[in-house]
C-alpha cells in the first residue's frame, strides 16, 4: 500500500468491535487518508479483531496506535470517546471497523475548516454495501470525485431543522469533527445505545455551523454482530429517539421548531405504540406496560408543544 502524505491536522479513530472480517478494510481506507494518525478502540472482542488490529499495527508502527480494554464497553458512544480523547490533532475523523472510508472528500473538508474557523462537523451521504463486498484491503474501491457545488453549510435554527428532520440522514464514516467543537459540547453521549453520531449533532449545531457534502463519503456495511445490531434487536429504538428528540428540544426551544418537534414526538409516541405491539407478538409481556405507557405520555407531550 503506498502511504500518503501525512497532514498534521487530521486523526482517524476506528471503534472495532467483533468486526475481524472488515476492520482491513476500514484500516486500509483510514491509511489512505493524510491522518497522521490511526488510532483504533479495540473494545474487548471475542473474536480476532485485536489480533487483526495488532498484525495492522505492526505493519504501521509509526501511524496506527490501539487504545486496549480488558472489559467490553456496551455503549459505542462511551468506546468512541475513549478514541477521541486521545486525539492531538484540530480535526478527527471517524471510520467505524466494518464500514470502509472514501477519501476525496477529506481534503474539501479540512480547507472549509480552515476558511471558518465557526464550521464544527463536516458529513455527507452514504452508500450501503452488502457484507460481502469490499473486505480486500488491497483494492481500493472507487472514489467519486466532490462537486464544487455539492456542499451544504448550515448555521442557527437552520441548522437545528436540518439535524431534526436528518433528510438527508449523513454518515457516521466519513464525519470529520472539529475538536475544538467536539471538546466544547463534551463528546458523544455515553448513555445512548443508538443514534449517538445524530445526537451529537445536535449539541454542535447550537453554537457551530455544520456542513455536508451531497456525495458519498463512505460505503456503510450493515454488521449483526456489532453492538448497535444487538441492541436494534432487542427493539429498543423507541427509548433512544424519546431521549434524544427529549434532549434536543431542551437544546433548541425555538418557535420556528416547534410544529417540527411535535411531529417528531408523535413519531416517537408511535415507536413506543409498535414496540409495544411486537413485544405481544413476541410473548415479552412484562414489557408491554412500560412502552404503551410511554406512547401515551409521548403522544400527550407532542399534542402540547
């Protein structure tokens, strides 16, 4: 693999979690960036991946670091600050370790950074690949190129319309963080199971501008044996869009948001409503009671924002 030149500006943080099979792929897109440095959470695995991250390492000594645990962390938010607290450079980028990250972008990105020093996360659009595609760290997969006019900056209330309705909803791999912004809202919510990237969204966007580019910045593989899976499985996306859109109106209490914020929690409510109609179906009755409690307090609290 032919090593880039380095740009002191930028570090990767790779979370890894039971992601043996892909993390080569998600390193190999990661060292074909500038980083100056890849540094990898390896969160207790039980399979290969902190072998693979140390064969990796090895390789590239003076570029890859791997932060160990000897206890699996259940929570990714919790995991990626582990990442980014160790990070000494003014920009970071996530690539999470079955996802693979495109490059052409990262450029465009640190040079907006640079021109608006109020610019804190920078994103873009996704494309879905199937388990199987893409595991040859060897081969690098297309790269479109970035269109001068394909770039949205958004500040104010417009920013926090725009992270409420997520349309359209932006990559995880790929988001570059400015550190100062990151530091200064204190990181991902290490309480959330799912959604963390989005959430954070939200706390940047009330003092910083945010940008994203209408490309493809990354190739998103959908991994069952990752935490967010086990946890989307256990039908508990109800809670975490009740925290969020929760934590998010207390963040933004704007009247230009609220008719959005009322359709969001009658979403919400109705999340609760159909997880408690499939824990019947699933004979979980214990847990029925919680959750259509929780659709009708949600349901009330949207009818009177």
């Amino acid at each position: 693999m032919t090593r880039p030149i380095n740009d002191r500006d930028l570090s990767v943080v790779i979370p890894a979690y039971r992601c043996a099979t892909f993390l080569p792929a998600a390193i190999a897109s990661a060292l074909r960036s500038p980083a100056v440095e890849v540094i990898i959470a390896e969160n207790s695995s039980d399979d290969d991946t902190l072998a693979v991250a140390r064969a990796w390492r090895d390789r590239y000594p003076d570029r890859i670091r791997i932060l160990e645990t000897s206890r699996t962390i259940p929570v990714v938010g919790a995991n990626l600050n582990r990442g980014f607290r160790e990070v000494r450079t003014p920009f970071a980028m996530r690539v999470d370790g079955d996802d693979i990250a495109l490059t052409s972008h990262i450029g465009h990105a640190i040079a907006r950074f640079k021109a608006d020093d109020k610019l804190g996360v920078v994103s873009g659009l996704y494309t879905n690949i199937r388990a199987t595609e893409h595991t040859d760290p060897s081969h690098a997969p297309a790269d479109p190129e970035i269109p001068p006019e394909g770039y949205r900056q958004l500040s104010g209330v417009e920013a926090g319309r725009f992270v409420l309705g997520w349309d359209p909803s932006l990559a995880s791999t790929g988001t570059i963080f400015r550190m100062e912004a990151w530091n200064e809202v204190g990181g991902f919510d290490p309480t959330l199971t799912w959604g963390e990237d989005w959430e954070l969204w939200f706390r940047i966007a009330r003092h910083w501008s945010i940008g994203y580019f209408t490309s493809p910045i990354t190739l998103y593989r959908s991994n069952t044996t990752g935490l967010t899976s086990g946890h989307l499985q256990q039908d508990r996306l109800c809670f975490q869009y009740d925290y969020i859109y929760t934590a998010a109106r207390r963040l933004w209490p704007e009247r230009e948001l609220r008719a959005q914020f009322r359709r969001a929690f009658f979403r919400s409510a109705r999340t609760y409503c159909g997880s408690a109609l499939r824990a019947v179906e699933r004979r979980r009755f214990a847990e029925v009671p919680g959750r259509a409690v929780r659709g009708i307090l949600g349901l009330a609290r949207a009818a009177a924002i």
